[in-house]
C-alpha cells in the first residue's frame, strides 16, 4: 500500500479484494478507471490482494479486450498510455518454499528483519518511550521489534490468557478470533455480531454510555483491534492484533487448558448466531468456510487438505475431522466443496470407500461439475487399489468380478468428469480451491491410471501372466480383440472356468479398455503440445514425465513384444508385408510417434544434449512412415503424420536419406486437401497447408486463406476444451531463406540464448521482448500486412490472410485501415503475429 501511495501521482491506484467477481467484470471496471474523470487514459496500478493464483494471464487477456472493445477512437498517446500494472500479492506460510518456481517476477516479503530494520526499531522505541507509559502494550510493534520473537509472543499470550475459562463467552469469542486469525489472518467478526454474542445489546454502564466490546472482552482486549471494513456496505469489526499471536493462543489454549482446534471449530460451527443470514454474516461464513477447505500450494501441486484439517488430522484422527465436515455440510448447503473434502477424507485416509461413495455424490448433487465427477471416481479407483493391494495374487474369481465392476464405475465416473470438463463448465463451475486450467485433466488421469491398474489385475491371471512371454502374447491379443477368451490355452479347472465366465460377462468393457486408453494418450499429447499450461515449468515437466511414465506401463503390458513379433514373421513368410505393416505401425505406437500432436512433440525433445538421439529417433519414425506411405493403403492420418515426420526431421537431421523436398511433400498434401475438403473437422491437414503453401514474395495463392480459415473452424469444432483459458504454442516461425529452411522451429532460436537462464529466457518469450533481439530478427522474416476494423491481415498484393495478434491488445481499435509488418509464427489454430509494428513506428530499445 505504501507503494501505491507513493506512485499515486503517476498511476490510478485500486486494490482487487473481491474474488468471486468474473475477471471480466474486473477488466470493465480496470477500463473505466483508466478514462475516469478525464478524455485522455491513465496508466492503472491494480493490487491484486491475497490472490490463490500465481497467474494473472487470464485478468491481463480479459483487460486487453476490454480495451479493445472500448471505442474505435483511441490515438496514438492514448494506446501508450493504456497500459495497467498488475501486482499479485498472495499470502501463504512458506512463500519461499511454496513459489520458488513461480514463473513470474516475485518479491518475497517474510516475517524477518535486516540489520538496518531492526535498528530503526531501536530508534523508534526510544521515541515511543518518550510519548507513552507503556510503549510494551503496542504488540504489533514489539512483535516486529523483536524480529518475530516467538518466546516473546509466548509470553505476552500466557500472562494475558491466565485463567482462561472456555465456560465464558469472552472466553469462547477470543477462540473463535484465534482460529479465525491463524488460518486466515485478514478475516474478522462484526462488532454488532461481537456484542450479539456478549449479551451487549441495551446494556449501558451509564443512561448515556453503552458497554463496549473491548471492555467486555478484559483482559484480552490488549490482544484485541478494531478494524474499519469498507467491503459490503462498511461496518467494524474485531481481529487479533497479529497472526502470530492468534496462533500463539491456539497453542497455549491446546498446552495449559486442553482446548484443540477441533474443539473450537465444532463450537464455532454449533453457534446458530454466527450463521444467521446478513451481508456481515456472510463475510464471516466465508472465512469459516476459507479455513476448512482452502488448500495450500506445495513445490508442486496443493496439500491434500487446508491446513486446519491436515493438523486435526495429525494430533487427533479421523472421527474428529469426519464430525466436523458432517457439521460443517449442515452449514454451508450450498458449497460442495465440503462434502468433497469429507470424500476425499474417507477414502484416502479412513478406507471407508462406501462413505466415501456417498459424500463424493451428494457433492455431485450440490454441484455437478467435472471436479466432483471426478471425486465420484477417485472414491472407486481408490477402492480398487486397496482390494487389489489387500487380496492375494492371483485374486479369487469373484474378487475378480468385483474388482472389475469397480473399475467399469470408475471409468464411468471419470468419462463423465471429461464430458463436463469438455463441454459444459464455465469458470465459475470450476472447484473453487484450483488454480484455474485450460481444461481440468483430471478424468483423463483417472481414467488412464484405472485402466493400466485393470491392465495389471489381468496380467496376474493364470493364463496371461506377464512374466510369461507367450501368455502375455495372449493377454495383448485377447485386449486387442484378435483372440476371444474361449480360445487362450489354459488349464481344464472349475477356477479357470470361472475367470473366463467373469471374462465373457465383461468382455464388451474389457474389451474397450485399450482403444479408450489409448485416445487418453492422445488427447494428453495435444495438451502438452498445443497449448500454454497455466502452472509453472516445473509443475508442467513433472506432469508430462508422470504421463510419460503412464504411457510406459502401458506400451509394456499390451504391445506386442519385438522378438514375438519377429519369430511370428519368421514362421510365415507369405505375410511378412502386412507383418512388416503391423511391425511399423506398432513401433510408432511405442514411440508415441501415431498421433500428429505426440510427432509434433519430438521438437521440442530435440535440443542441447538430446538432440542426437531424438534426430536418430525422428529417422527411424520417417522411414516407418516411408514404408507406411509406400507400401499400405493409405490412411489420411499416417499421411499427415508422414508429412509432419518429414519436416521434423528435416530441421533435426537435414542430410538424413529420408527426408523429402518441400514440392514433393507438398503435392502428397494436396491430394490429403482434394480428398478431405474444407469442412473437415480435422485441423491436422490445414495446419500442414499453412506451413507448406503459405506464400512466397508477391505469389497470390488463394486457396491458403480458405485453409488458414478452415484450420481455425476444425480447432472450434474439435479442439475447443483446449482453448478455452490458454493461448496456443507456437512451434514454427517463418524464415528468409527458401523451401523447407523457412520453417524455423522455436528450439532453434532458443539456441541463440545458450548462455541465459532458462528463467530469463522464459521471461523474454512471454513479455515479447525476444522479437527485439538482433539473433531473431535475423532469423526472422518481416511480413507487411494491415489492420482493418480491429482485424489484422498479412497482405501478399491482392491477397489478405487473416492473422491473430499473439498478444491480445497489440493492434490498436478503428475503421481506418493502417499498414503494419510482424514476425509469423504458426500454431495449430491459425497464424500468429507477433511484435506488431506501424508504419512509420519507431523501432521500441530491448527493455529486459
């Protein structure tokens, strides 16, 4: 605050406190304070206060459009001065530990002085001496004085809650403050509700004078503040002096008068007045319910739990913590968030699956979205992992038919997960203690991770053991459909029997595990290819090696081994070609090399040491393709993938046999576009026609802004989920030079930057200042185009190819038509400009 006051003649100052409010409310109301009280803008200073994200990507896109959609009027001054300075204040235990890899630019300001703070305490306590009896009453600033001191603040705590008894109702409100202010320092009760509780109302010391709160509350009013609340109509209301101090109560009460935590919050939420329905009120139930659930951000990922619960749980257990999330329901009806707490719970540390089971759907009932669906599933994968763990190997065939039943109900609960993720949920339907994601993943991991453990369960069965090569031939050709259950060789016994009729009754779920699974993997790898994660690069590395790891498990358990393979192909010769056929198909399902996306994701793999084994990889992908496109009927898929394979190995292994020249891949891929149209819902094709066709010079090659078109409806129609809160990445930029060299791939111009920090580097990419380097103009060619009616437009003579500004709020508003140049990167939804440049303009310095 005191650097808002400070910058206040530069900046309009405000504060965001309030975040329930869509970020395009804010970004309305960030507009209008920009232009208010004057015709020219004003650069805008937003606090973004307590925070839960460490991003503020989808605030800045929401201001950027609201900008855009202002007016057609805005000038030249008026865009440099548009601009708002966002500063993300988030509080947490641990900042250090908890955002060490935040992505951003952060500040870390811990409850620890310098040298130079603590002696300017000294010197002010000298002062405070002179003006007062008693500057030691002045907590908060004794607390500072004694650079946190927590033996100082023990102190202070015993000698004023001696005697403490909870019997009053002085007693029991300082409590509940304690609570409240250790696990949510900024909330507070009303003072009207303080003298509710205190019996205050009508009381008076004189006719004219009313009892107060504070002397009420002797002798724990030294602990005590009055705060002024401007939010929901204004009112005052009590806090404890200091955090620090409230959760030195809570120790002291828990030491020398047995009061735990949990005491506290089950009387807290047994208190009908503190629920009672007003504005104030609210406020309060909203801490309460902050308190419970709010989970903390680790290194990577959240707690499992807010921190009130997970310390419950350690001292004292899981009826305890299961009383409290009964009562708590009773109280906040409406926020599913409490009974999916009380799921997770049960099933993770209690066992108790079937509560577990009917927590997790009155959640669902509350609020259907895809994270309480997915809760739904997590109850049964997690039932399903503990009565395999329990149950001897192999399981018993009624085990079996159990297990497997589970598992149908926690595939079905996870589908319905991504079918809500996908389609339905809006930002508000998201869980409401997540950082916000392009789209919540987290029925696809269920899913997958469900599927590899029925994978396992059926590989412990007597006739497909794993560890035995020809009966895991026999589990990979029962999953795959080619061998019906009656036809495996197995021994004549009433148990066998009974594993195939299991078998037989489930065989259509069975049956569609590895076609289902395998789209999981698929889609995984457009995520991570197509679009920008919202967590930070450490969060986003450990993810894909997670996915990474999955996809292993699962290439072991039901892909076919290479030396069966090769002694089936030797047994036949007269089908060693669709052998061979087969033989390819399934090494590029290995390689997680069969989609366009898992291709396209070799790229990226393909930099410093790696880059030798990935180009050798990538020559082995391309001549399976060769032969594929060769020797097969062809598939309109393995025809995209051989081309994308081509380019990619052309930029990784230029001098490999393998690659082919930009006329020849091109007239592969105008047969793929006279075969598909342009209506396909497929964006794969047109996203090679933008790369290969985009034209050259002056050419006026009409049909490549009717692809760039259908490229952007194909993503719409079958990419959307993707899309929705994440921008797209950009894998190719467009060079100088001629034919396929043109294509410049982002690990390339990173390699310019060796020597900087991936960090520094990271940063330059997302400000955009990497444009402004010597090293990538270079390498970059300058395409002149215009901006008309706010659209922006590459111009090839008569030819205008819509382009989207990579930055949204780049171009400026108006019905004039203005010339502009950029730099073209190209991503799976359309081209994208980036470092947009008016004619004229002049070239802005690096600023890093």
């Amino acid at each position: 605050m005191h650097v808002m006051w400070d910058l206040r003649r530069d900046f309009r100052c405000a504060v965001l406190k309030d975040h329930t409010l869509p970020e395009s409310v804010v970004a309305v109301q960030v507009k209008h304070l920009m232009r208010l009280g004057s015709k020219k803008c004003t650069p805008v200073l937003l606090l973004v206060d307590d925070s839960k994200e460490e991003s503020t990507q989808t605030l800045q896109h929401c201001i950027r459009q609201a900008m855009d959609e202002e007016n057609t009027s805005r000038t030249v001054e008026d865009s440099s001065n548009s601009k708002v300075l966002i500063m993300s204040c988030v509080r947490c235990h641990n900042p250090e530990d908890q955002y060490k890899h935040c992505p951003t630019n952060k500040q870390y300001i811990t409850a620890k002085l310098t040298q130079n703070e603590q002696d300017d305490f000294e010197e002010k306590l000298v002062e405070l001496k002179e003006n007062h009896e008693k500057p030691e009453n002045f907590y908060s600033f004794m607390i500072m004085k004694s650079n946190f001191d927590q033996k100082y603040i023990a102190d202070v705590v015993g000698n004023t809650l001696k005697d403490f008894d909870m019997r009053t109702k002085k007693a029991q409100l300082l409590a509940f403050l304690a609570l409240l202010n250790s696990y949510d320092a900024e909330s507070d009760i009303s003072m009207s509700l303080c003298e509710d509780f205190l019996g205050l109302k009508g009381l008076r010391k004189t006719f004219w004078e009313q009892v107060l709160v504070l002397d009420k509350m002797e002798p724990y009013s030294n602990l005590l503040r009055k705060v002024n609340i401007e939010e929901r109509g204004g009112y005052k209301g009590i806090r404890i002096l200091h955090h620090d101090i409230a959760s030195a109560c809570l120790e002291e009460l828990d030491r020398n008068y047995k009061i735990k935590r949990s005491g506290i919050t089950l009387d807290m939420l047994h208190c009908d007045l503190l629920f009672k329905t007003s504005a104030v009120k609210d406020a309060l139930m909203q801490s309460i319910h902050r308190m419970l659930v709010e989970r903390q951000r680790k290194k990577v990922g959240l707690t499992y739990f807010s921190p009130l619960i997970e310390i419950i749980h350690s001292q004292e257990g899981g009826q305890t913590i299961t009383d409290i999330f009964v009562k708590a329901s009773s109280r906040f009806v409406k926020r599913a968030s409490i009974p999916q707490a009380l799921s997770r719970y049960l099933y993770l540390y209690e066992q108790d699956f079937p509560q577990a089971l009917q927590w997790a759907e009155k959640a669902k009932r509350v609020t259907e979205n895809s994270y309480t669906a997915d809760t739904v599933g997590q109850v049964h994968k997690s039932n399903l992992k503990h009565n395999i763990e329990k149950q001897k190997a192999p399981p018993r065939p009624d085990d079996f038919e159990t297990n497997l039943k589970i598992a149908q109900n926690a595939i079905k609960a996870f589908q319905k997960a991504q079918n809500l993720a996908m389609n339905n949920e809006t930002e508000d339907e998201t869980d409401e203690n997540l950082t916000k994601t392009p789209c919540n993943t987290s029925g696809y991991i269920g899913e997958m991770e469900t599927t590899l453990t029925v994978f396992e369960m059926i590989g412990k069965l007597p006739f497909f053991e794993v560890t035995d090569p020809v009966k895991k031939m026999y589990m990979q050709s029962f999953l795959k459909g080619t061998i019906p259950i009656t036809h495996v060789p197995k021994e004549e016994n009433d148990i066998h029997s009974k594993y195939v009729e299991v078998i037989e009754e489930h065989s259509t779920f069975l049956l569609a595990l590895k076609p289902q699974v395998k789209k999981v993997f698929e889609f995984f790898n457009g995520y991570f290819t197509y679009v920008k994660g919202n967590n930070t690069e450490k969060e986003e590395a450990l993810n894909q090696r997670k996915i990474s790891q999955h996809f292993t498990r699962y290439v072991s358990l039901v892909c076919s081994l290479p030396e069966e393979i090769s002694k089936e192909r030797a047994s036949k010769p007269e089908l060693k070609l669709n052998m061979d056929i087969e033989n390819h198909r399934k090494f590029l399902e290995e390689s997680n090399a069969d989609t366009f996306a898992g291709i396209l994701a070799k790229l990226h793999l393909g930099t410093l040491e790696k880059i030798g084994n990935t180009a050798e990889e990538m020559n082995k992908i391309t001549e399976s393709y060769t032969f594929l496109h060769n020797n097969s009927v062809q598939i309109r898929k393995e025809e995209t993938n051989f081309i994308l394979a081509s380019i990619i190995l052309h930029t990784l292994y230029p001098k490999s046999k393998h690659v082919k020249k930009l006329e020849e891949l091109s007239d592969i891929l105008m047969k793929t576009l006279q075969d598909i149209g342009v209506q396909s819902p497929f964006p794969e094709p047109y996203y090679l026609a933008m790369l290969l066709l985009w034209p050259r010079s002056n050419t006026e090659d009409t049909d490549i802004k009717t692809y760039v078109n259908s490229l952007r409806k194909a993503c719409r129609k079958g990419l959307p989920y993707l899309f929705r809160r994440s921008s797209t990445i950009t894998h190719f930029y467009l060079g100088p030079k001629k034919g396929l060299q043109r294509l410049v791939t982002k690990p390339k111009l990173d390699e310019c930057f060796a020597g900087l920090q991936r960090s520094d580097l990271a940063q330059l990419w997302r400000s955009g200042n990497i444009f402004k380097e010597k090293e990538i103009i270079d390498r970059l060619y300058r395409v002149n185009g215009t901006v008309e009616q706010s659209e922006l437009y590459a111009k090839y003579g008569q030819l205008k190819i819509p382009v989207r500004p990579a930055y949204i709020g780049a171009i400026r508003s108006g019905y004039s038509a203005e010339n502009v140049s950029f730099f073209l990167g190209f991503a799976i939804d359309g081209p994208l400009a980036y470092n947009i440049r008016y004619e004229n303009e002049p070239v802005s310095p690096v600023n890093c």
